[in-house]
C-alpha cells in the first residue's frame, strides 16, 4: 500500500505505526476492491468514488470515522467494543484490541449503504 507509505512514516512512534499499518493494511486484505487515498492528511478508502472510512491518530488513540449515519446505526456495537464516540468518529485507545469484527460491519455496511451513491459524502454529512 505505497499509498500510505509516507503517512505511516510521519508516525513517530513505532507501536503506533505498527497498529496503524496492520488496520489499513487489514482492510486492504479484506475489501481489495476498496481504493486506498490520502484525503485531508488522513488515509481512508472510498469504493467507486464514493467514500467509506477513514483513519486518524491521536496521542492516547486511533481514531476510525465511518461516517454518522454508520456511527448511529453501529452505536451499541461500538459502545460494546468499549470504544468512546463522537457523532464523526470513534476512537480505539492505543492500549485496547482492535475489534476487527466491528470494523468490517461498519465497512460492509458503508459498501452495500453507498453502492449506487455517486458523491464523496452522504448529502447529511458535511
């Protein structure tokens, strides 16, 4: 994923870098036909031009923004993973293991939500 190359070499710390590969390149193991993008200095993968989730760090976190529609349908899902959220994003602390399980529901959903979408965003979420 030479896409993200440069990004995951501005991350100083090397646990940090470590889990921020293995998520992204996880989700390009499992959903090849995703396409792997750099958009507002953060990597997310978007399916026929039309974007479906993204990936940021923070100091005590990682965080991972599916969009609010996903957020609110997936709400109880992320709260049980143990995961705080905001209505745009929710984070997995550094520290936590990532819930794989959740993160391809989220996906999948996005994928299948969006299939015949032809923006970026969902027309309530920006």
């Amino acid at each position: 994923m030479e896409v993200f190359a440069d990004y995951l070499t501005s991350i100083d710390d090397e646990k940090r870098r470590d889990r921020m590969s293995e998520v992204l390149n996880w989700v390009q193991g499992e959903f090849p036909q995703l396409e792997p993008v750099i958009k507002w200095n953060q990597p997310m993968f978007s399916n026929d031009g039309t974007f479906i989730i993204a990936f940021s760090i923070a100091k005590q976190h990682m965080s991972v923004a599916p969009e609010k529609k996903a957020l609110e349908l997936f709400a109880s899902e992320i709260e049980k993973a143990g995961y705080s959220a905001t209505s745009q994003l929710f984070r997995i602390k550094w520290k936590d293991e990532v819930d794989y399980r959740l993160l391809r529901q989220l996906i999948e959903f996005n994928i299948e939500d969006k299939a015949d979408y032809t923006k970026f965003w969902r027309e309530d979420e920006r």
